[in-house]
C-alpha cells in the first residue's frame, strides 16, 4: 500500500504549466523579455545544478533564447520559468553567470534536491530530450518547427502538429507471502537487485504488460495486479506506472537477454540487503518506494 505522506521523487511540481495561454505569442515573448523571469539550462542531457544541490534559475532568458532551443515550462509562484538547451555549445558555462552552478546527471543528485525542484528539473529535461527527437516530421520527412512556446513542434511540410508524448511503462513489485521477487538487470553496474520493469506494447491494457513483464523476465505468472503509485521517469519520456502482483509459482526462469540473476528474497532479508550481499535501487527510483511500502506493511 502506497503511503500518501510520502510522495514519490520527481512528482511534487509547483509549476502552473499555463497551457492555455502557451499559444499567445505576444504573452510568451514579453515573458522572455521579462527581468523577473528565470530560466534552467539543459546541456547533453545533464540538468543545471548548483551546491546544496539545488536547482539553479537565472534571469533574462531573451538573449540566450535567440540562440538556443527553448521552451516555456510554466509560472512559479507567478514568475515565468524557460528551460533553455545549450547542447550546440562546446562549453556551455562560458555563456552564463559566474556562480551558476554546474551540469550534471539529474538522476545522481535528484534525491537530495528539494522534490519541487527535482520535479522541476525533471520536467525541462524530458520536454527538451523530446523536442531533440523530433526536429523531423514522422510523416513526411520535413523539418519542424517549435509551437505554442516550444511545448509542441508542427511540420513546416505537411503541417502535422506533434505534442509532446510520455511512453508508459510499468514497475511491479511480485510478491508471494512473505517474498518479494528482485531482478538484477544487465545495465547495472553493481550487486543491485530491483523490481520487474517494462514498457507497455500497443493494445495492452496496464495489468496485461504487468503479467507478460513478469512472464516474459522471470517465467511466472501473477495474479492481484494491483495499482501502487506512478512516477515521471528519469529516463526520457517514460512515465513509471507502479504495480504489486502476487505470484501462482516461485520458479523462476529468467530472460538472459534482461536479466543475469533473479531470485526470492524474504522481508528480513531485504530490511538488511548487505547481509545478502545486494543493493536495492537507489532512493530516486519508485522500485524502492515499492520495497519499502511492502516491507513496513508487516510493521
């Protein structure tokens, strides 16, 4: 049972994403030129993060945004925030204030920022990594512009308008009794065993790719898919949609090409994980909301 005190890191936003007015060109170009305004940067992927951590916000957005791929995110607190991306430039700091901070992964500092700003951070990186995709029309070929302050791109060919997607994939904590089922992915570089992930495939409905996931990385099938919670993906454009399943059988047969180990691991054991020798997801991730939930519902 998911804990509503506790949200799940990279949600909380703050941000009114103003989508009804991303359209008043007028509106969006005084918002640019406004002193008050502030803007993040995005450079290759890395986010602008500064000591503490913290998310850095600079101001007067306008000279840079005549450079550089922009985007409106919304209002904070009745302030315009830009995200602004730098990723043509070669040494993307020479451009902006001293003191602003430097560029890094989002997802080795986002729990230890103040979950605004990682949802914040989190939200300029995916819109800009979209936008990035899809600087070509999926249709025609033709090159695409930037519309309604840079949320959406419409095909200077044939004129298809193209918003901003989100794929869903599912995160599923399988349990059987007092076992929670952990993977331990080829990706990962460490001892770190986590929960069953995958992306949902057309004409599935959420609880279908929850049991083909499950089957198709670990042999088993899974009964009780219920909902736990969701999570903005650190990844690009994923939305994480959490799940608990039970499990008809503990034996596992694991897809090699997913997976190098997957096994059994009773609640005491994931309450000490080093114990076993293991890791579990870092705190950024919604696999370790998910454990922890299951783990305290014995308490």
């Amino acid at each position: 049972m998911p804990s509503p005190a506790r949200p799940n890191p990279l949600t909380g936003s703050r941000l009114d994403r103003v989508s009804a007015r991303r359209a008043d060109t007028a509106w969006v170009e005084a918002l640019l030129h406004d002193p008050a305004s502030r803007f993040t940067a995005l450079w290759r992927g890395q986010s602008l993060i500064g000591e503490g951590p913290r998310a850095v916000l600079l101001p007067a957005p306008a000279p840079l945004a005549a450079r550089h791929p922009w985007a409106l995110l919304g209002l904070l607190d009745g302030q315009a925030v830009f995200v602004l991306d730098l990723g043509g430039l070669d040494a993307p700091l020479d451009g902006l204030p001293a003191g602003a901070g430097g560029f890094a992964e989002l997802r080795a500092s986002a729990g230890a920022l103040d979950p605004a700003e990682a949802s914040l951070l989190a939200h300029a990186r995916g819109l800009m990594l979209w936008r990035a995709r899809h600087r070509y029309c999926g249709i025609c070929g033709a090159p695409t512009r930037p519309a309604e302050a840079g949320t959406r791109v419409v095909c200077t060919g044939c004129g298809a308008e193209h918003f901003a997607r989100t794929d869903p994939a599912v995160i599923m904590l399988v349990t059987s009794g007092d076992r929670a089922l952990l993977g331990h992915a080829r990706r990962f570089s460490g001892p770190i065993y986590s929960t069953l992930a995958g992306f949902v495939e057309p004409g599935e409905s959420l609880e279908e790719a929850v049991a083909r996931e499950v089957r198709e990385e670990a042999g088993i099938e899974v009964t009780d898919v219920a909902y736990h919670s969701s999570q903005p993906g650190p990844a690009p454009a994923s939305l994480m949609l959490g799940f608990h399943a039970r499990a008809l059988s503990e034996d596992v047969t694991i897809d090699a090409e997913e997976l190098t180990d997957a096994r059994w691991f009773s609640r005491a054991e994931l309450a000490e994980p080093s114990g076993v020798g293991i890791e579990q997801p870092g705190p950024i991730s919604i696999a370790r909301r998910m454990i922890d939930d299951w783990l305290h519902l014995a308490e």
